[in-house]
C-alpha cells in the first residue's frame, strides 16, 4: 500500500508479468485485492508464462472469495 500511495505503478509486473494483484490474489489476500481494485489494478492483465490473470491464481490457490469479488469487478467495469 506504502508503495502505490507514493506514485508506484499499480499494475507493475516482475521477470514473469505478475502483477500486485495477482500476487494478493494467489495469496488469498481479500483485503488487499480490494484496495488495489479500487486503486485501479487491471483484472484483465496476464502473466508472461502461461497467460494467467489475477482470477486465475485465485481459483488455482482454492480462494474463492477473492475469486468471486474478481469475477464481479470485471462485471462491473465491463458494465461501466
């Protein structure tokens, strides 16, 4: 959170294309998935090494909650 509040790219990737919120979603952090989607982070980017996006690491770690509040953001900002 530090890093973004001090103008750090939200949607920043590592040597593999994973983002932030992939990370925060792989992990099963809710909380944390929920700050940077209303920061902005980009649900529809996907990781170098297999085209993975953030949906996909939730369901591949078993997070469902985290899975379905991303499922309903892309709802929403296709929607929007």
């Amino acid at each position: 959170k530090c890093l973004v509040e001090n103008g750090a790219d939200i949607n920043a990737v590592d040597k593999l294309g994973r983002t932030p919120l992939m990370a925060a979603a792989f992990h099963g952090h809710a909380g944390l998935v929920r700050y940077l989607l209303k920061r902005g982070a980009r649900i529809d980017l996907a990781t170098n090494a297999g085209g993975s996006t953030a949906r996909d690491f939730a369901d591949q770690s078993g997070n469902g909650e985290v899975a379905k509040m991303l499922r309903e953001a892309g709802r929403q900002r296709t929607t929007a």
